[in-house]
C-alpha cells in the first residue's frame, strides 16, 4: 500500500496538468462550436455574455478555489454556500450592469443561467481538486467538451440566447458531483488537530485582494471583447475572441512552467541561494519570450488558414500580422508574474497591472469610432508591454534590495 499511495503522489502532478490541459481544450472547443452554428454578429455577442463569465471566473478563483486550496476545509456548510452564493451574486449584478447600460433590448436571462451554470462547474472542479480526485476531474473535463460539440453542432441553436441556454443546461448536471463531493471540503466533526477552517470573512478579505490584480488584465481582455460586443459592431468582438482564443495554449503553457518553477523560486528568493533564484527566474522569462515569440510567428504564418478551421470561412479574413509580436508581449508579463509571486509582492504586481491598464485605457480613449478588433488589439499590446517594462523595473529593483537576515 504505501508503494502505491507514493505512485499516486508522483502521478498526482500529471494528473494536475492533464486536467488543466482538458479543461482549456474544453473551452477552446467551445468557442469553435459557437463560432461556427452562430452567424458573426450572434457570435460577438455570445462573446460578450462569455467575457462576463471569464470576469466571474476570476472572482470564483479568487473567493472560492484558492482560499479553499490554502485552508482545504470550509468551517461549516454555512460558509461553503455564501462564498459561493457571493460570487454568483455579484457575478450577476455586473451582468444585469451591463445590460441596462451598455446592451440593446430588454434584459436576457440566458446570461444568468450562464453565469449560475459555469459556477457549478468551477464549484464541482475545486471541491475535486481539494479531494485529490484527479481521475474523475479529467473524466468530467472530457464529458464536459464532447456534450459541447454534441448539443451546439448537433442541434445547431439558432440564436445566441438559445445557445447560451443550452451550454448552462449542460453545465447543470455537474450539481451530481458537487453534491457527492462537498464532505470533502467540510470540517470533519470533531475536527483533526492543528485544522484551519475557512471562514467566509476570510474568503471574502482574500478575494477580493486577489481579484484586483487579475481585474486589471481581465479589463484589456475579456473587457475588451465586453465593450466590441455590445457596440453596434458586435461581430468585432467576436473576432476579439478569436484573437485571445489562440493567445490561450500559450498562457497555459507558460502558467504550467511558472507554478513547476514556484516552490523552488519561492524558498530560495530570500536565502542565500538568492543568485541561483535569479538565474532560474531570468532564464524562465527568456525562455517563455522566445516560446511566445515563435508560437506568434507560427500563428502569423499559420492562421489565416487555422482560423477558417478552427472557426469557418466567415471568419476567413481577419488580420494576423500582430501575432508577429503582440503573443511576445503578453507571454512575458505571464513569466514576469512568477517572479512577483515568489518575490512575495502582490501588491507591487497590482500597480504595475493598473499602470498597463491605464494605458489601454488611454489608447482605447483616444481611437476614433466605430472601435475595430485590429485597434483594440493594438491597444491591449501597448497596456502588457508598458506593465510588463513596469514589471522588470521593479523586479531589477527587488533583485538588487538586500536579502533577508534568515532566522535561526
């Protein structure tokens, strides 16, 4: 027993991964499927309604996953359902925001479903990772992609409300496993010695200081495709949405090497070793650049033709020649956030993230209407290149501050 409880450890990192891999690949296949049963108008604003839900996402990640990785149980079942109860209210608060303000017609309600189904989904994925359930975490993931390509392609919804019903529907059937699994997250009674147990002040203080750093890139990404989306122009989000969607693989590559390198950068910050941690940080950044950069070239050669298969002739002329350099960009402020996080310096990664926004801000600003993708884009790439040359500067000026006196 104890050979194969220490094969499980060791299987336990790739099953990790494997499941983030699924679950991106889920997300990708989506967009796809969308793309091409939705005509391009319908499809940037089904952009729109799923740019709301990356916003959600990052509250969830920052209430409910993370706190719940930290302490690993919730005080009682009390606390479970107001962390998780609190996103979806805000989540559609913001939503319900933006239709009176910014979208045309009466209020949809296909976007609270959406967003009450997509939280069940990432409720049922923490409590499977809390429980190490990494086996049942990528069967879902697998279960989850191929109901989208059967009910989208196969029953081919006419309108972007009917398919936003459905991708909700299908995300409720997850409420089976987040009901089977929630004693994994709930203080046994009496609880073992030496447990923490998460409050739902201490989610709430942890989120929402985790939330505001990530808001920040959310505003030059998924804010973007928002504003696009519910212009008159409304397929200029979608093509927004194509762009990031090829942006995803990268950053999900380059976040799996960030958290390997973490641990070790993280201890080794403020020893002695600090100059062996410089190194390794500096060779991840430059490794990670020049991943970017060739994945960018790869896209500009490559995607005219990736993009009318992936999302289909509609989508057949769309400009690439940012991919040449914009994915460098963003792929470095991805590397240079390992290095604030082992450094400890998350709100030294807030302003500089608010210093990128205000410049996409500015840019988006001062561009003429009607707002193209091709605008935006620009845009969004000036905002992670001048947070990503506030990142180095800082980061040079944290390598060059005196270590730490260690205790002994």
């Amino acid at each position: 027993m104890a050979s194969f409880s220490g094969i499980r450890k060791r299987l336990g990192p790739i099953y990790a991964v494997a499941d983030q891999c699924i679950y991106s690949a889920s997300q990708l296949l989506l967009s796809f499927a969308l793309a091409r049963v939705l005509s391009p108008s319908d499809f940037g604003i089904a952009s729109a309604f799923l740019a709301i839900v990356s916003f959600q996402y990052i509250l969830h990640t920052a209430v409910v996953h993370e706190p719940l990785l930290i302490k690993r149980y919730y005080a009682d079942r009390s606390a479970a359902w107001w962390s998780w109860a609190l996103v979806v209210a805000v989540s559609v608060a913001g939503s319900l925001i933006w239709q009176v303000t910014g979208f045309p017609g009466p209020l949809n309600w296909a976007g609270v479903a959406l967003i009450v189904g997509y939280e069940i989904f990432w409720i049922s994925r923490s409590v499977l990772l809390v429980g190490r359930r990494f086996v049942v975490l990528c069967v879902s993931g697998v279960l989850i992609s191929s109901g989208y390509l059967v009910v989208l392609v196969g029953l081919r919804p006419a309108t972007w409300t009917q398919a936003l019903l459905w991708i909700a529907a299908i995300q409720l059937s997850f409420l089976l496993l987040v009901a089977r699994s929630l004693k994994n997250v709930i203080a046994p009674l009496p609880a073992p010695a030496n447990t923490q147990t998460l409050t739902i002040k201490e989610a709430t203080a942890y989120g929402w200081k985790a939330s505001l750093s990530q808001l920040m890139s959310w505003i030059m990404t998924g804010g973007a495709i928002l504003l696009l989306g519910s212009s008159a122009d409304s397929a200029q989000g979608g093509l927004l949405k194509i762009y990031i969607t090829f942006l995803l693989p990268m950053q999900y590559v380059l976040l799996a090497l960030g958290y390997y390198i973490l641990p070790k950068l993280a201890a080794s910050w403020k020893s002695d070793r600090r100059k062996d941690a410089f190194r390794l940080f500096i060779k991840f950044v430059v490794f990670g650049f020049l991943v970017a950069e060739i994945g960018g070239v790869l896209l500009g050669l490559l995607g005219p033709y990736l993009v009318v298969l992936a999302f289909g002739k509609n989508y057949g002329g769309m400009d690439f020649s940012p991919f040449f350099y914009a994915p460098a960009i963003f792929g470095l402020t991805m590397c240079l956030r390992t290095g604030f996080r082992a450094a400890g310096r998350p709100g030294a990664l807030l302003w500089c993230s608010i210093f990128g926004a205000l410049v996409f801000a500015a840019c988006m600003l001062m561009g003429k209407p009607p707002i193209s993708y091709i605008q935006t884009i620009n845009a969004m790439t000036l905002g992670f290149a001048c947070m990503a040359a506030a990142m180095m500067a800082w980061l040079f000026f944290i390598m060059r501050a005196p270590a730490a006196p260690q205790a002994r």
